[in-house]
C-alpha cells in the first residue's frame, strides 16, 4: 500500500527513515529547509521530481503540502511483542487520524514508544497521520490489536500496570505511576468501552475546574503523558 506524506517536517522524517520511494518539490522552490529535503533526497538515492503546485495539490488532496509531497511505501506496523519494554499508549477505537497523528506526536516527544490500536473502527497510519504527528508517527511503534483486552492482559502477564484515563476516576496527580505503563484513552464521543476498562487496574481523571469538563482525547493525552514523566523523572532524582 502506498501513501503520500505532505509537508516539510513530515517530509524530512520519513527521508531521514528510508521510507520514502520518491519526492515531489514544487518548481521553482528553494529556500528554508527545502533545502535540506533536496540534499536528504540525493544522499538517500531518493527521485526527485519538480512538479507545479497543482499537482502537489492533487497529491495531498489539497493539504497543507508546504511545497513537497512525498511517496512511501506502506507503514511497517508491529507485534505487540516489539513494543514490549516502552511506555505504551493504548487507543480504544479513536476514529480521527488527526488525533492519532497528535498522539503520536506527543508519544514521541514524552518517551511513549508504543501505540496500540484497535484493528475496528479505528484510525490506521496515512497522511494525514504523518502531517499531524510532523513525522513523529515514523518513530513510534504501532501495533494493531484484534481485541484490545486481550493485549491488555498479555502486557499484564509482562508485568505493565494499566492506567484507563476516564471522567471518574482517582486524581491523576495523586496516582503513583511508575515502572512498566500503559494508559488507555477512549473513542472520541464515547470515551474507554465498558469491555476494556474492566480490564484496567486503576482508572484516572485529569482534574479540571473549567466549565467544559471534557477533553480532546489527544489533549487528554498528552497531559497524562507528561504527568507520567514527571512522576518517573521526578523518582530518579
């Protein structure tokens, strides 16, 4: 299966990766870090094409393309095995890509290796995933999982805690979080599936005082995310 990734940065990551078969650069354009994707794609063997706007247009299906679209070869997902050893994410049934690709993002950037999603009514990698995560979904691991409290249980059996983050649940900054972890974030309207947060060993709520008492699950991620590392940093010291 073949992709386009659109974007500079997103650009950048999936040269810097080997993954991409050929770049498409808008004529006549030259400067910033286009650049520095001409010089990745030569050192990289990678063809590179000049092509008009309209073009890229019609590659990214009108994105932001910022000038250069690239094409790639079909995301290498992995066994649940290969994650084993990283600080997990686990998305039950999130739908949107952007909020995999925010994800992601985050994921990379607060030391969470491995995403788990689910194999149904799920968001899988494409572009739009690559332009949101800026190209960090190529530095993660992404497992897709048939039943998602299956692979809750066997990381149990390896010795990970499960954390579901939930509107009720104990105070997250008053929850230790430490050693192997994985933390679960529900679909976008309708939150960790009965199914899965039974599964959970302890559920945990972001405590908000604003009138909207909701969050974007990618939000909600990201804050968990950093509290877990903050926990784990603050533990070594």
């Amino acid at each position: 299966m073949e992709e386009y990734v659109y974007g500079r940065n997103p650009v950048i990551e999936v040269l810097k990766n080997d993954k991409a078969d050929k770049v498409y650069i808008q004529k006549m354009s030259s400067e910033g870090s286009i650049k520095k994707i001409y010089a990745l794609a030569k050192e990289k063997g990678v063809l590179i094409a000049q092509v008009n706007k309209s073009k890229l247009d019609f590659l990214s299906s009108k994105g932001n393309h910022q000038g250069v679209v690239a094409l790639v070869s079909g995301y290498n997902y992995s066994e649940l095995e290969d994650l084993i050893g990283e600080k997990i994410i686990i998305l039950d049934k999130v739908e949107d890509p952007h909020n995999l690709g925010a994800v992601a993002r985050s994921a990379e950037a607060l030391g969470f290796k491995g995403i788990i999603i689910h194999k149904h009514n799920s968001a899988y990698v494409n572009e739009v995933v690559y332009k949101t995560s800026a190209g960090a979904i190529d530095n993660v691991k992404v497992h897709i999982a048939s039943n998602i409290s299956n692979a809750i249980e066997k990381l149990k059996e390896r010795g990970y805690w499960i954390y579901g983050a939930d509107l009720r649940g104990e105070n997250l900054y008053k929850t230790d979080m430490k050693g192997e972890i994985a933390i679960v974030l529900g679909n976008e309207g309708k939150g960790i599936s009965p199914s899965v947060k039974k599964h959970c060993d302890v559920i945990v709520s972001i405590p908000m005082v604003g009138k909207i008492n909701s969050l974007n699950v990618s939000c909600a991620a990201s804050i968990v995310m950093a509290e877990v590392q903050r926990k784990n940093e603050t533990a070594q010291i």
